[in-house]
C-alpha cells in the first residue's frame, strides 16, 4: 500500500510540474499590450530612422523575459506598394516567430508563407533595439500587417560570443 502512495505522489507532483511549466511558457510572462501605449514604427527610405505611422485596430503582446516574444496584429492605412515609397524593405529573410496558441491573430506559418509567395511584403520596423533584434512588419494589401521581432545577422553572431562583425555597430558590455 505504501509503494502505491508513493507512486500515486511522484505522478501527481509530475503532473502539477508540467502544467505549472504549460502555463509559464503559454500565459505566465506574456502581457497584452494596450491599443493606448503601442507605437509602430517603419525605418524610412531618405534618413535610416524608423518613425512612428499610424495604425488601427492593434492588437499585441511582449514579454520582458526575452526580447523575441514581441507580436502584433493591426491595420495600416495604406498597402505595400505606398509603403515601399517611403519605407524600407526588410533585407533579411523575414522569419515570424509562433505565438501562443490564445494570441490567435498571429498566424506565423500564414504570414510566412504569404513573404514567400509575395502575398504580403516584410518592412524594417526599428534594428537593434535592443542590440541584436529587428522588429519586422508584415504588410498586405488590404491594410492588414503583423509585427515581430527577430534575431538579426549581429545578434547571431554576438550572441555565440564572437565579436561583432565589421557591418555592425560595436555590441554593448554584458552582450554575448
């Protein structure tokens, strides 16, 4: 009777750990982020700044425990083709993060098939804020868009520990 208590006790606190650990990956450290307080900024063609554009409807969610866990959804006034006037394409390949299975606006593997098919159009966001990590914006024709951040090709580098590449700006201290 003992042995099967025991066994009863190692399944339950088993269980308890993975549900505790569900929870800390899917909900614990994300927070929504109020329409109120989200900016979205596109880098700009004539002075490599990225600049706040208007948006509505907006949708989004962060997480302070790390820096790729940024997501949005919402409507820009114009299409990609006006964008691009202006506003500079994402060099890089654009690769959309998953988010969570509740935050279901953001569908990654459709905005990523949709970059590859030209259905949609990848914007540079801002680049190294913080150092390492783009924020990209995915825009399509009928207004929709999506954000992320990603690691760029400085990040990739630094944070293996090596040093910056040439191409880069200088890493700051404690980055590696």
């Amino acid at each position: 009777m003992t042995g099967r208590i025991a066994i009863l006790m190692i399944v339950v606190a088993a269980i308890a750990a993975g549900v505790g650990l569900y929870y800390t990956q899917v909900y614990a450290y994300y927070d929504e982020i109020p329409a109120e307080v989200a900016e979205v900024k596109l880098t700009a063609i004539e002075t490599g700044e990225a600049v706040p554009v208007g948006f509505e409807n907006y949708k989004g969610i962060d997480s302070d425990s790390s820096p790729i866990r940024f997501r949005a959804c919402f409507e820009l006034g114009e299409g990609p083709d006006m964008l691009a006037e202006t506003f500079q394409r994402y060099d890089a390949e654009p690769v959309p993060l998953v988010a969570p299975g509740w935050f279901d606006c953001f569908d990654a593997a459709e905005i990523g098939a949709d970059l590859e098919a030209g259905t949609a159009v990848a914007f540079l966001g801002t680049t190294n804020e913080p150092y390492g990590i783009d924020r990209v914006v995915a825009a399509y024709e009928d207004g929709r868009a999506y954000e992320w951040t990603q690691i760029n090709h400085c990040g990739e580098v630094v944070f293996d520990g090596d040093p910056a590449p040439e191409d880069c700006p200088p890493a700051p201290e404690g980055v590696n």
